[in-house]
C-alpha cells in the first residue's frame, strides 16, 4: 500500500505544477483586462464632471450694464444692456456691447462670454508701462512672418502681449520714412488698443494716457517738437 501511495502522490505533484502554470497565466491575463475595463468606466463617468465644473465660473460670470469687457477681436468696449434674444424658439441672454474706437455693437451670448475678458487691473496697466520702458526684441525673421506674429498678439486679447507689440514697433518718432505702412498700422492699431484699455482702467482722459505711454516709450520729443 506505501509503494502505491508514493506513485500517486508522484503523479499528483506533476499534474499540479502543470495546473498551478496555467493558472498564473490566466490570472495574469485577467488581471490586465480588468483594469482598462475598471479604468475606462471610471473615465468615463469622471470626465464630465471635471469639465463642468471647468465651465461653470466662466459660463456664469456675470457683468452688468456700463462694465467696461475686452473683445480679443475689437478691442474695450462697454456693456450697454442685457437682452434676451430668441433664436429657434430659444430664449438666449446676451449682452450688447459697444466698442467705442470701431463705432461697432456686438452681441455675444451669455453661454459664450468665454470670449470675453474683464478689464485690467491697475497693478497690471503698471506691468504694462514697464514692458513699455524695454528695448524692443527685434527678430531676424522675415516682415511677413513677424507681421503675422504681431497680428496674432494683437488679437490675443492678451494686454502683456499687447504691450510688448508696442513696445517692439515703437519707432520713438512720427516720422513716416522711419517705418514702413504695414509696420505703422500696426503699431497703431496695438497703441490704440493698449490706450483704450489705459483709459477704462485708470479713468483718466484720452490726453492724459497718451502722454503716460509716450513717456514710458521715450516718445516725449514727438510732443515738444509743435511747442
């Protein structure tokens, strides 16, 4: 009977590390499907929730009428009123804004304002008049590409950026031979921008701005020259 006992137990030994292999391999398998099934079912159910409330500080900032918003695009403008429109038997709420350099009303959706930006702050106008006192960065790159460059910061809706086109176009004269039409328009379009902003931020008049910015740009012969 021991002799019998022992060829079996021999047997069983064998046959059980055949079947503890083919376990490991197939809990290994099980084990790495899991997870992704686990994985992107959490995903998908976690996902919404992180953007919704991404979206909601945005989507329910509220401004009032006489608010002073910055359009990318346009540039300041000012909130004139709050109406509800409808469009396909949907009642949306949108505010009518009023840029006053372009002679231009915009109607921009409540549930869009993302495009909008509120005005500076005083701290950042300072930061502005001191990218303004810098030398200007000057690339060896072609006009055309850097036309589109300062375009782009133009449109930016950015005031840094804003500034720093300024501050890189500013020729410290109105001497026409001293920069080309395409290079004057620009730098007038992001000066006119910049002091807009100046404007609405400091409450100060048209004149008085200028003359801020003139200085910080080392424009102060330009207005001595009729005097």
């Amino acid at each position: 009977m021991p002799k019998k006992k022992k060829t079996k137990k021999v047997k069983k030994v064998k046959i059980s590390n055949k079947s503890k292999i083919i376990k490991i391999k197939t809990k290994n398998k099980s084990n790495l499907k899991s997870p992704e099934k686990k994985g992107t079912v959490l995903g998908a159910d976690e996902k919404p929730e992180i953007k919704k409330i991404k979206k909601q500080p945005t989507e329910k900032r509220i401004y009032n009428p006489k608010d002073y918003v910055v359009y990318p695009k346009h540039g300041v403008g000012k909130i004139t009123s709050v109406e509800k429109l409808t469009i396909g038997e949907i009642d949306v709420q949108s505010y009518k804004i009023f840029v006053e350099k372009e002679k231009l009303t915009l109607t921009v959706p409540v549930n869009q304002q993302s495009k909008l930006r509120p005005i500076s702050s005083v701290n950042q106008i300072n930061k502005c008049i001191s990218i303004l006192k810098t030398k200007p960065k000057i690339k060896r790159t072609m006009w055309s590409r850097r036309a589109q460059e300062y375009d782009q910061k133009i449109n930016s809706g950015k005031i840094y950026e804003l500034s720093e086109v300024v501050k890189d176009l500013n020729k410290n004269s109105d001497i026409i031979a001293d920069q080309s039409y395409s290079e004057r328009q620009l730098f007038e379009k992001a000066y006119e921008r910049l002091k807009s902003e100046f404007e609405a931020v400091l409450k100060t008049s048209p004149e008085e701005v200028q003359k801020k910015m003139d200085k910080a740009l080392g424009r102060t012969q330009v207005e001595e020259s009729p005097e």
